[in-house]
C-alpha cells in the first residue's frame, strides 16, 4: 500500500511596506539609521524653502501691482513689454500659487515636527 504526503505552504500575509522594514531593520540599523537622516533633512529644506517664499510671494505681488499701473498709465514702462510675463493676471496668478505652495509646505512641515 501506497501512502500519500500532504505538504503546506505557509505564505506571509503581511502589508509589503511593513515587511520591507521589517528586512531592513534585520539588515542593520545604518539603513534606518539613513532614513532617519533623509526624513530630518527633508524637514529642514521644507521649512528653509517655505521662509523663503515669502519674499518671492510678495516680490510676485509687486510685480502684479507695477504691471497693472503700466497698463493703465499709472507709470512709463515695466520690465516685461511683450510676451506673457506683461500681463498682470500671469502675475497675480504667479502669486497666488507661490502663497498656496507656501501655505501647503509650512502645514506639512508644522505637522511632522
């Protein structure tokens, strides 16, 4: 008489970002270590950039003011003469954008601190 073998398979059932970090904290704390690192350095040029949109938002809302007071005669020229960059709603819409990517990185930058 013959016998018949049964053989299993056991198959992990885990999320695979928890089972990445899981084969790298295995392999050594310099790959969490790095991570670290590049978590906390990315936190910092987040907040050093979004400081530094807040000339850039208003000096994007000058620009916006001086290009409108040239097209209505308010002043003699602006630096822009021709092209998109004359318009002052390609201005204001420069603007607006700089102070709501400004807004979004000092958010993001506040809650992971």
């Amino acid at each position: 008489m013959s016998e018949t073998r049964t053989s299993a398979i056991a198959i992990r059932m885990e999320p695979a970002r928890a089972w990445a970090l899981g084969a790298l904290q295995m392999g050594g704390n310099s790959f969490v270590r790095g991570a670290v690192w590049a978590t906390e350095t990315a936190q910092t040029f987040g907040s050093l950039l979004s400081a530094l949109m807040g000339p850039a938002v208003f000096s994007a809302y000058a620009f916006t003011v001086w290009s409108l007071s040239s097209n209505l005669g308010w002043t003699d020229t602006f630096v822009f003469t021709t092209g998109p960059l004359s318009n002052w709603l390609v201005w204001l819409a420069i603007a607006i954008l700089i102070n709501l990517a400004s807004s979004i990185l000092k958010r993001h930058t506040r809650s992971a601190n």
